[in-house]
C-alpha cells in the first residue's frame, strides 16, 4: 500500500530539492495513466480532484479510485481534493478516503480565509491527513485576474492556519495553454525569506519548462498542479484514437488508444519536476 498524505511527499521534496506534480484528473483514463507514468519515472505523485470532475463524477466513486490505484501502486499516491469551497464539501472528502485536502478560500478577506482554512486543516490533522490552503487568488485565462500574493500576508496566513502545503500567485494563471511569461521569482523569494512552508503553484501548465526545472531545485515550491498541459495531451490522443477508424464505436477500445500517448506525455512533465539526485 503506497496511498501517502500530502506531508509524505512535500517535506521531502522540500529537503532535498525537487518537486511533485499534483496533476488535475478528470476520469479513470487519465489517473491510470499518470500513475503509469510515476511508476516508470520512479517518483510520487498527486492524484488531484477539481471541481469540473466532482461535477462528473461523485467524490465517493473518485475517493475509491484513487485509493485503488495508490493500494496497487509501487510509488507514493496521495488523493487530494482541489479547490474544495466549503468546510461540508472537504468532509465528504475526507470521508471517501482522501488523503489531501485543499480548501480554497483565496477571495475571502485574509482573517476569513486564514479562520475557514485553519478549521478545515484541524479536522485533517485530526484525521492523520494533510491541507493545503491557498493565499492570493490565482486567476483563469481569458477569466479573472491574479491577485499577487503579499508575502506579509502569506507568513501570517501560514502561522494560523498550520497547513502543509500553500498555493501563492507569482504570475501564475489557471487553464493557460501557452507558456509564455513565466513566475514572478523575487515574489517567490520574498515569500521564502518569510515561511518555511511548501508553497505550490497552481496553473503549473503555462510555466515554461526551465523555469518549473530550475525553481523544482531551487525554490521552497515543492508542488506544481498541472492540468491544461495534459488535457491537451489526452485530447489530441484521443482524436487520433476515433480519426484511425471511423466505423469504431467501442469506446473501450477507443480510450485504450490514448493510454500510452498519455503516459509519454505525464512522464515528460514528470521528468521536469526531478531533482539532481533523481535523474
């Protein structure tokens, strides 16, 4: 049994340089393969639960997914909630087995959000698992801006809520498909001189690739949510996989077709996140 909480994976990767991809999920064939593919990168990996895939699918049937797959696995697997809104809505979660849970509460006034997020991480720490909170909104392209995190802010915000890992804004942005910019690093340096948490980067996908390599190394961020990237990545399989053979109607053998194009493109991006000791 590898299930791991997040705690597990991040102080690690906080010690010895490297970070852990938390990658967004939206159904059976994408976790099996990005499993798949931590086996064969030899690294851990985050199985993460969004809100577009709660709408699909209920968190009891996603919590024994990812349990399933952790229990067979030969790396570390955590099962983690992705923007959970409400202290109801992280129970569930950790009621149906997860072993993560990150509760959102970035465009609430900073005591509001500090407050929410404490309770939500008392009642993990309670239960042995882990919490992530998230400080300075993280905006969506084409959507809401990003609101960049106050270090002052951040440090505070780490003191009272005691979580295990937290989500800044450095110029990160949600859904974005290109890679253009980049992190804003002294905001990312100024949070580090101010706390000794494991920050994380939400929007990891429009970060561009030496910048995710040399901050994995060399930064307190630990953890990068990747999701655009990879369902680009599925999305073009899986338009190959129906274009081969048009009189295919059989969508098992359909979505077997995208497992192996997925699980190349999962280890690139894992490979990315490795330390020097790693490779």
């Amino acid at each position: 049994m590898t299930i791991a909480t997040l705690a597990d994976v991040l102080q690690p990767a906080l010690r010895d340089g490297y970070a852990v991809a938390g990658l967004v999920t939206l159904g059976w064939e994408d976790m099996r393969a990005y499993v798949a593919a931590a086996e064969a990168e030899n690294v851990p990996v985050i199985l993460q639960a969004g809100p577009s895939c709660r709408a699909h699918t209920p968190l009891p049937v996603l919590g024994a997914m990812f349990r399933h797959l952790a229990e067979n696995a030969s790396v570390p697997v955590v099962a983690h909630l992705d923007h959970g809104y409400t202290f109801d809505e992280c129970k569930e979660a950790l009621d149906s087995g997860f072993t993560s849970l990150m509760f959102d509460g970035s465009r609430l006034p900073l005591e509001e959000n500090i407050a929410q997020t404490k309770a939500i991480a008392d009642m993990a720490h309670a239960a042995g698992i882990s919490c992530e909170g998230e400080i300075g909104f993280v905006g969506y392209s084409g959507g809401e801006a990003s609101a960049g995190t106050d270090p002052a802010e951040a440090a505070r915000f780490a003191t009272g809520t005691g979580v295990d890992a937290m989500a800044v804004s450095a110029g990160n942005v949600h859904l974005q498909e290109n890679k253009e910019g980049g992190l804003d690093e002294p905001r990312i340096r100024a949070i580090e001189q101010l706390t000794d948490v494991p920050l994380v980067i939400h929007g990891g996908s429009g970060v561009p690739l030496e910048q995710r390599r040399a901050l994995a190394r060399g930064s307190a961020i630990c953890k990068f949510n990747v999701g655009t990237e990879l369902r680009m990545a599925f999305g073009a399989a899986l338009r190959d996989a129906v274009n081969s053979d048009p009189a295919r109607f059989d969508r098992v053998t359909i979505l077997r077709d995208t497992h192996d194009p997925l699980v190349a493109a999962t280890r690139r991006v894992l490979a990315g996140f490795k330390g020097e000791n790693q490779c």
